[in-house]
C-alpha cells in the first residue's frame, strides 16, 4: 500500500487532491471494512496550495452581462454577480425571495452552504433589471424557471449561460459562473 501510494506521487504525478483521495480510501479499507484500524500510513495526507480566484476587470463583467444572448441569461449573470450568488443559490431563488420594500431591499437565499438561510443585497440597478425580467417572463414560483416552469433552473444551464457569454465577450475561459461571485466586492456597478 504504501509503495502504491509513493507510485501514485512519483510515477503517475497526480494532483494533491487525488493522492488525499487514495489516503483516506486506504484508511477506510483498513479502519472500517477490514477492522484493523492499528493499519499506519506514513504517507500524511498532502496540502493542497490555495490558488487565487480569478477576478474579472469591470468592463469584463460588463462585456459578459452585455454578451449574454436572452434578456433571462443577461438577469441570471446580473443577478449572480450584483448579490454574489453561488450558482445552487441563484437557481434555487423563488420569486417571493425578492424584498424590494425601500427599508428592507434585499434578496432571500434558501438553504446556502451549509443549509444556511441569509439575506444578502439587493442593488436599485438589480431590482430595475429583475423587474424588466418579470414583466417579460412573468416567472411564477421559481425566479429562473427550468423550460416546463415546473422547477428551478438546473445549475449545468446556468454554467452554460455563463460560458456562452464569457466566450462571446472574448473573456479567457478559465473558471465558471462562480468567478462573478468572487468578482462581487469589487463594486462593479449593474446598468
């Protein structure tokens, strides 16, 4: 086992995250399945180097909304960028998550990392480009349905929609729709 684990780094050159992977399957073989947990492994588990994210310039966020073919991906981008959505988030979004009274105007996210309810904000820019959408599409339950109406969005169908603008806009094609949640704290102002 360990010599196979030492193959797996040295020969094959897999990343961090797969060697860890191979680590704990062995542990779970040895700990659980086999019922020897006095098993030593005296390959530790690797470190993985943290990467920063890739941010977007202002007139690349711009260029994608811009870009995005149909008034709903150009409100989906919008949306997930203005209130720095993840991706299961936005989908999940019901049309009764809006709050756009003047002394609350925030969005509500069911159910977020972690299983975890939160507000977060909801800008003037957003709320005009929310409402150009319901007047167009009139949403009922979910505020990006899936084709039949009947349930939200896939989350694949949001990535699409994010690439199919980055690569119209002529935006490097690295990352996905979770950059402009990254790109979120920059201020990037949504006309």
């Amino acid at each position: 086992m360990q010599s196979y684990l030492l193959y797996l780094i040295t020969e094959k050159k897999l990343a961090y995250a797969s060697i860890n992977q191979a680590v704990c399957a062995f542990r779970f073989l040895y700990g659980r399945v086999l019922k020897r947990p006095d098993a030593r492994f005296d390959i530790p588990m690797a470190k993985v180097p943290r990467r920063l994210p890739q941010i977007l310039t202002r007139d690349e966020v711009s260029r994608l909304i811009r870009a995005a073919r149909s008034l709903r991906g150009r409100t989906l981008l919008m949306t997930a960028y203005a209130a720095g959505l993840r991706v299961s988030e936005l989908c999940a979004l019901q049309v009764t998550d809006i709050e756009s009274a003047p002394e609350r105007m925030c969005l509500k996210v069911r159910q977020g990392k972690g299983g975890q309810d939160r507000y977060t904000l909801l800008s003037p820019g957003l709320l005009e480009a929310l409402r150009r959408y319901w007047c167009d599409r009139r949403p009922r339950r979910w505020l990006f349905p899936n084709l039949s109406g009947t349930a939200p969005i896939d989350p694949t169908t949001a990535q699409r929609t994010y690439a199919a603008a980055r690569d119209a806009a002529g935006i490097s094609p690295e990352g996905g729709i979770h950059t402009l949640r990254h790109c979120f704290s920059s201020g990037i102002t949504c006309k």
